[in-house]
C-alpha cells in the first residue's frame, strides 16, 4: 500500500453515500465494493479522513494485479462476491472509508463506501470530591480574658499593698528626719551652754 493524493478521489468519500460501521478491536471485517463494471478494479482508502492510501488493484476474475496486501487484508472472495477482507482490524492504523473504482470507456466508476470505525474509549471516570460550607461552629476566636477588667477584689488588694508600701516609706523617712532634727537640735544646745559658761567664766 502507498499514499495517494487525495485531491477528486477526496470528494468520493464527501458525496458518495458511506455505511459507517463500528469496529471491536482485532475483529475482521468483509468489505463489499462492486463499481457494476468489467475491467480492472483499483482498490483504496481513507484513514482518518486525512491520508488516501493506494491497496490493490486486481482483475475482472478477481485476481490480484498490483499491490501488496501482506497479512492485512484477503482477496479470496473477490472473485465470486467482490469482496475485500480486512484482517485483524486496529483503530489506531484501520479507521477510515474504504471503496474501489474502475475505469469504463473512459469513465471513472466508484463503488460503494464503508466506513469503519473503531470503538469509542470508555471516558475516565472522575471523582467528585463533595465539598462542604464553613459552619458557625468551624470559627474560633481568639480569647479576650485580657481585655477584660481584672476582679475588684485583686485590684483593691494591689493598690492597699502599694499604699501601705508608701506610707510606710514615708514614715520611716519622717521618723528618721524627726531624730535629725533632735539630734542636732541637742548638739546646738550642747555648744551653746559651753560657749555660756566659758564666758562666765573667763576672768
């Protein structure tokens, strides 16, 4: 087989009538193509609507005449029902329109069209993951015990140890400020009856 241009023979597949057929993988497959005339019969077809591809031409007896069919296809029953049969059937390399045509007094004649096709992947199953709404419940807030005024009790004793503190500070100041006083009220005094009798007493 070798590739042709698909240029007129392109519009065969566009006008001409096809039976579209699905295909399981490795199955064959009877191909009926009969252009209703004597003379050579030019096999071909049309993989995935892109690449024309040249099979066989073979005889008004049915007997092949140019072209190499390998393992792929088997031209046994082209000469009692013009038929082709494709062999072990592969989506990937035998999807595509298959026919045939001869030429007649100068004339092109096509013969019917089949289409196969392969079987359509199974779709890949996906997983809906449910998703769920944030509930009251879900929210947390962070705890405002600081904010919140201390007990009276505790403030009250706080403030009472820090006024006991200061009163105590400053009487143990007034206390040591008094005995000063005193004590350098008993020096003067002291200096002063000295200073009185040393000049009584001076001659």
């Amino acid at each position: 087989m070798f590739g042709l241009p698909t240029g007129p023979l392109l519009l065969l597949f566009l006008f001409h009538g096809a039976c579209s057929e699905t295909m399981k993988e490795g199955e064959d497959k009877d191909i009926p193509c009969d252009p209703k005339s004597s003379g050579t019969v030019w096999w071909f077809r049309l993989i995935n609507n892109a690449q024309l591809e040249f099979i066989a031409s073979f005889s008004s007896s049915g007997d092949k005449k140019v072209g190499d069919l390998g393992s792929k296809f088997d031209h046994q029953k082209m000469k009692s029902s013009k038929i082709l049969t494709l062999k072990g059937f592969k989506k990937e390399t035998d999807s595509g329109s298959y026919s045939c045509a001869t030429i007649n007094n100068n004339k092109l004649l096509f013969g019917s069209v089949t289409s196969l096709r392969g079987t359509p992947d199974p779709k890949p199953e996906t997983t809906v993951v449910p998703t769920t709404r944030a509930t009251p419940e879900h929210f947390t807030t962070k705890s405002t015990e600081s904010c919140k005024p201390k007990d009276q009790g505790t403030t009250l004793g706080c403030e009472l140890v820090i006024l006991i503190s200061l009163a105590a500070g400053n009487g143990l100041l007034l206390i040591l400020l008094i005995i000063t006083i005193l004590y350098c009220n008993r020096k003067y005094f002291q200096q002063y009856h000295w200073t009185t009798q040393c000049f009584y007493n001076y001659p």
